[in-house]
C-alpha cells in the first residue's frame, strides 16, 4: 500500500471496507423492474477532531508538522519515507529540502483528505 494510502486507511478506515465486494443482490421476482441499487453513503470524517481525540495527539504538532501527523497515525515518518510519499503526491522540487517539502506535504494531505470526504480547516489546507 501507498504512505497516502495508508494515511487515508487510518484516517477513513471504512473505505476499506467500501473496496471490498459487495453480495450480490437478490434476484428481482419474474416480471417485475429492476431497482437500481442505492449508491453508498458518504460518510464526512471530521479530521480535526478524530486527530485531536488520538492518543498522544496533546503533545505533537500535527497541525502543521508532517512528521507529526505521519507519527499520530503510527506511520514511517523517516525522510525516506516523506521522499516517497512525496513522489506519490508528484511533489515537482528539490526534496533535498526537507523544510520546503515537508510544508508542501502537509498541505497536499490535508488537501487530499478534504478531497476524499474528510472536513479539514480552510487554514490547513492549499
């Protein structure tokens, strides 16, 4: 799995079971119209507040750090590890400049979260 599949797993952790397939629906008696199956509910995660509630989230900086919010979510937060999810959200600079980098990182997470369903502060994100 990708580092931002992983963030979006710990973050969203029924989208996994939204990959999973479905049963298949029951046959429609003879005759009678197909109903069209109904399209799954979007659940909106509250970001701020399911990171707030974590344990350890009082004493890390996962607002703007992403090396903190990479470590609430018990993930690799190595350079090596921010060098590759960097290369997944086709982060275009120099990563030998990890400051840079690991500011445009945060923001492209928070953006994407908030792209996949998660509510995420305006002054978190691009």
């Amino acid at each position: 799995m990708s580092i931002f599949g992983s963030i979006l797993s710990k973050i969203f952790p029924s989208a996994n079971a939204a990959n999973a397939p479905a049963a298949a629906p029951a046959p429609a008696p003879a005759g009678a119209p197909a109903a069209a199956a109904p399209p799954p509910a979007i659940t909106v995660v509250d970001v701020e507040a399911l990171l707030d509630g974590m344990p350890g989230a009082s004493s890390l900086n996962w607002r703007t750090s992403i090396v903190d919010l990479m470590k609430l979510l018990g993930l690799d937060s190595s350079l090596d590890a921010r060098k590759q999810l960097a290369a997944e959200l086709s982060y275009g600079a120099d990563t030998s400049d990890s400051a840079k980098m690991n500011i445009w990182l945060h923001r492209q997470v928070m953006t994407k979260l908030a792209a996949n369903g998660g509510k995420v502060p305006a002054e978190l994100r691009d």
